[in-house]
C-alpha cells in the first residue's frame, strides 16, 4: 500500500504554456449519502479537474487508486482507462472537463522524468495535492458555471478554464515549499497564511502573527511581498475577503452571519469593504454566482 501512495504521488501533470484550454462542461456534485459510489465512466479525450469540498472521494483509473480528502484536487488526464468508484463514501465535489493539445509532450510524467521537461514551453504541477486556496478556487470555478449559465461565447468559456488551471499552478508555486528555497520563506510564507485561514474569523493584527511566529511585522510584510508580491495586511484582508466570496455562493449563511465569520464586528463596515474591493455588495455578489450546476449521479 506504501508504494501505491507514493507512486500516486510522484505522478505530476504536464501543460503546454502559452496556449488556450478547451472548455466541455463543468458542475458541482453531492452525494446523497454515504453509500455513494463514483459510477464506472470513460475519460477517454476529456481532462477532468476535481476539487473536493467535504467528505472522501474514493476513485479508481489508470489502474490506481485515488483517495482525495477535502480540501485536496485531483487531475485525470485522458485516457482508455473507466473511471469508477473504489470504495463507497460521502463527498461534494465541484469538476471540470477540459482539452489540451499537448503538442507532442506526455500528459502525466514522474517525478523522475521531472528535469528532462523543466526546461520545456510547459509548466508541471502534481497531479494530486492540496488546494492551498481552496475558496479562491471554488468561487473562480463557480464563476465559470455563471458564464456557461449566461450562455457566455466559446472563447470566454475556455480563457475562463484556462485562468482556472494557471491560479492552481499559481496557488502551488507560491505556497508550496520547494528545495530552491533555501533560506525557508516559502515554508514560514505557508505557515503564517495558515495561521491566518485558522484565525480567519478574528480581527487579526500584524502584531499578533508576528507574536505568534517570533518576528517582526515589517519583516513579515516583507516576505510576504517578496513571495506573494503583496503585503501582509493586504493578504489578510484578500483571504478575509476570499472566505466571504465562498460563503456567499455556497452557504446559506446570513451576511451578518458570513461578516462575523471573516472578523468584522460592523456588518456595515464589512459590506463597504466587500464592495470596494470586488465592485459588487455582498447581497449583489450573492445574486450573481450564488446558483450553480448541482448534479447527483
């Protein structure tokens, strides 16, 4: 089983730079309980990117086997390989089916193969992994279903999946760790926007994380201009903000409700800042990406 787990986890996807993805179809999938298993289909031209939002999803393809947790996504390239469930769970879920011209280049490589393709008009991310924004993700994705719903051209349609799969590329590159980091400022960079998702509903303050971690705010602010190109405040305020798109779109919690969940005490005040920094209020921002392609199968 150890060997399973990491071979599933040493495959990395393969993406031409540079070129606009193909658009197919798009929704959000819950189970209606936990006997739920993921029906036998093919995948046979069809890339499928998943998120998951609550619960397991246990699945099977290629011959492996895929456990993706909430808060993890999972990209299936094309293949003759069915896609079925492997084991029976509860989990809600929101997918993507996209195309790709690989020009030639393989759609999945190993970790091996990594250096050889590094170079290469590509870029590469792992195939599964942890969303490092999750909300971010959901609401550019819920966004997508919005201009299918408005019956948006093809060419919106695709830049749209395609600024899906770059802001994941984006998210992992940025927050991720990795060994040409040597002096750890993306791994203290990671921790601290950590620290701030799980405090999301306090009125957080420099102060606080630079307390909470033994540095000082400017040099805090620093770092996270220099990984993140943004200060820190401004990030704390971005993710607050971020937290909120989520639980207008998919939530049925009050907007008093969702401002004392991202830490402001004034709804007024929360309301001004929502408005100012996404051009709609909240109940506007609501009315507009709130319904979604809701599927059971």
């Amino acid at each position: 089983m150890a060997g399973r787990k990491k071979k599933q986890e040493d495959k990395l996807m393969l993406f031409p730079k540079n070129q606009i993805f193909g658009y197919l179809r798009s929704g959000k999938f819950k189970a209606l309980s936990d006997e739920w298993q993921h029906e036998t289909m093919p995948l046979i031209f069809d890339y499928e990117l998943i998120v998951v939002t609550e619960g397991t999803l246990f699945l099977r393809y290629m011959d492996e086997d895929f456990t993706v947790e909430a808060g993890e996504y999972l990209i299936l390239p094309p293949s003759n390989s069915l896609r079925s469930g492997s084991k029976k769970a509860y989990c809600s879920f929101y997918w993507l089916h996209f195309t790709v011209d690989m020009c030639n280049f393989p759609a999945r490589i190993s970790q091996g193969e990594y250096a050889s393709y590094e170079r290469s008009n590509c870029f590469i991310m792992p195939q599964k992994s942890v969303v490092p924004r999750p909300q971010k993700m959901i609401v550019k994705m819920k966004q997508l279903q919005d201009l299918e719903r408005n019956n948006y051209p093809e060419l919106s349609l695709n830049a749209e999946v395609t600024a899906i799969i770059t802001e994941l590329f984006g998210q992992l590159r940025v927050e991720v760790p990795s060994e040409d980091d040597p002096m750890g400022n993306k791994q203290i960079y990671s921790d601290i926007a950590d620290y701030i998702r799980r405090n999301i509903s306090e009125n957080i303050k420099l102060s606080d994380i630079a307390d909470a971690f033994g540095y000082s705010p400017k040099y805090l602010s620093h770092l996270f201009s220099k990984v993140n190109g943004t200060s820190l405040k401004q990030f704390i305020l971005s993710t607050k903000m971020e937290t909120a798109s989520y639980y207008l779109t998919d939530s049925d919690r009050t907007i008093t409700e969702i401002a004392s969940e991202v830490g402001f005490s004034d709804m007024h005040n929360f309301s001004r800042t929502f408005k100012r920094l996404t051009g709609l209020t909240p109940s506007e921002y609501r009315n507009t990406y709130s319904k979604r392609l809701l599927f059971h199968y």
